[in-house]
C-alpha cells in the first residue's frame, strides 16, 4: 500500500481525536512541577524545619499585594531546600541561609512569578469541581496494627476516569496501614473529605497507582477562608498521595509524604518537626508520549514509502 503524506497526516489527526483512551485522571497542569504550593493569603507564613523538601516549593499571592513569608530554621543540616522556592509576589524569606537551613547547589529563592498564583487557581478550582461529584460512600477506620485496603474499582468513575470516593468519616491512627490499589483501567482515585481530615499510620498504593494518580480532596469553604482543616502526623511514617485544601488550614509534623501538598487558605501553615516531602518528577501526559511515538511511526512510514517508491 502506497503511504502519502496527506494520508500519514490524516492517521495522526485521527489517533489524536481518538486518543480518549489516554485522557484518564485529574489533570494537575503545571503544579505538578511542585512538591508544597501555599496559598499565601492574608499574609500569613508557611514553616519549615527539620526536614527536606525535593521538588519546587510556591508562595502564592492571592490579592497581588499581600507577601506571605516562608519561616525556616532548625540549622543547615537539618532544614533542606532541595528545590527551587518561588513566590508569586516579593520574596519574603525569615531565616539565613547556611545557619537556619541549606538550599542545594543549582536552586534558588525568588520572587514575581506569575504562575505560581496561576496553577493554585486552578487547583482550587479542580478541589471545587471534584469535591461536587457523587463518590462512593467510604468509611475509613483503622486501628494501630491493622490495615485497610481500598480498590480503586468500587469507587464511581465519572467521566474524567477517575474513580470517586466520598469519605464519610475518618479515623487512622498511627500504626496503622491504608493501602489503596489501582484498577486494570488506569483510572486515578480522588478521595473527598467533608470534615476535618486528620492523616496517621502508612499510606500505601498498589496496582500500579503513583501519588499523581491519588488525591485526597479537602473540602469546604470558598474563598480561602471556611474550609475544613488537613493534618498529617504520622509519627515518622510515610504516606502517598497528592493532598490538597485549599480553604483549610494545613499542619504536617514528624511525616514523611511522598506526593504532593497543595493549599493552605489564609493561615500560617506548619511544616514542621521532621517532616519531609517528596514530590515524584513531572512526567508527560499519556496522550503527549503516546503522539510522540505515533509521529515518529509516521515518519519512519513516510521513509519506507519513498524508499519503496524510488524502487518501483
């Protein structure tokens, strides 16, 4: 069979319109490029120290006058910015570097970046979208000891492919194991919380699942104010997960997190007491990685198509 281009182009076009099967989850945007993005309103302060930080840190600036302040201390050995750290407004930093923490060669701290406010603004407004849909009504209640597991397959999936939970109540001590598996779909799992959520014990995924694909959704409120408050102290132990509360305030002491933490509203927001986050590294979209390869088949079709005509 004869390959032209137009027919080649036409393939491409085509595998695009079709690619649905690609589009699964929650999309992030370009806050996945962070590990902590802080609200900032009402010029209240984020702290961090005792810990590390990997993956970009951002300071919001939500009226485009008020500068939120990030507190570090604990020493430099102990309080580390593997990150770059952005702020939306002036830079507003407590703390000297080399004596109250460390900031790894190749990072900086700077201010007036546009995007930072841009991406909380769509995180909120995905917090706001997500936190309206049905979810499957999920109580979670695990003592020191045990472990729960939840398969992402009995949530209800909407039509972004993500399988949805309504959280009713919440209780998970330390000692204690969630373990969230992943459906052979590839669907994401977004967890809503409509209380106060307070996080103890191992969060553990399976199935395939990455902290990208699993949102705990804080719930509440409007307006960086009224929503329900999140706290992670797992008395050392990790979680996974991107977590986001946009309208509550936020604590997180002697935790280690794998994923992401995302909200904060108009409160100082803690970050304390040998916790560490760690955000994984952004990776393309599905569709992105899969028209890559389409284009370079095409191409490699073209080839063989003009090689194949010079022959005849």
């Amino acid at each position: 069979m004869k390959l032209t281009r137009g027919l080649v182009f036409g393939m491409a076009i085509s595998a695009y319109l079709g690619g649905s099967e690609f589009a699964h989850s929650f999309d992030l945007g370009d806050a996945a490029n962070f590990a902590v993005l802080f609200e900032g309103g009402g010029n209240n302060h984020l702290s961090f120290n005792n810990g590390t930080i990997t993956g970009d840190l951002g300071i919001g600036d939500p009226s485009g006058s008020t500068t939120a302040q990030l507190q570090l201390s604990g020493g430099a050995a102990n309080t580390i910015l593997n990150v770059n750290v952005l702020f939306g407004g002036a830079v507003n930093v407590s703390g000297t570097v080399g004596t109250d923490y460390s900031i790894t060669a190749g990072h900086t701290i700077s201010g007036g970046h546009p995007n930072v406010q841009a991406d909380l603004n769509s995180l909120n407004s995905l917090s706001s979208t997500l936190g309206a849909e049905v979810g499957m009504s999920l109580a979670i209640n695990v003592g020191n000891g045990g472990n729960q597991i939840v398969n992402a397959s009995s949530g209800i999936l909407d039509g972004n492919g993500n399988r949805v939970f309504s959280v009713s109540s919440l209780n998970f001590v330390n000692g204690a194991t969630l373990t969230i598996n992943g459906d052979l779909a590839g669907d994401s799992v977004v967890f809503n919380f409509s209380a106060d959520a307070n996080f103890g014990g191992t969060i553990l995924l399976g199935g395939g699942l990455t902290s990208d694909q699993v949102l705990f959704n804080i719930t509440g409120g409007s307006g960086l104010t009224g929503g329900h408050t999140l706290a992670i102290s797992s008395n050392g132990e990790t979680e996974t997960g991107t977590f986001l509360d946009p309208n509550g305030a936020i604590q997180m002491n002697h935790s280690v997190l794998f994923g992401r933490l995302f909200g904060g509203d108009s409160h100082d927001e803690m970050i304390v007491s040998g916790a560490s986050v760690f955000a994984p590294d952004p990776v393309p979209e599905p569709r992105t990685t899969a028209l890559l390869a389409l284009g370079l088949a095409c191409l490699w079709l073209v080839r063989r198509a003009r090689i194949q005509h010079r022959g005849l």
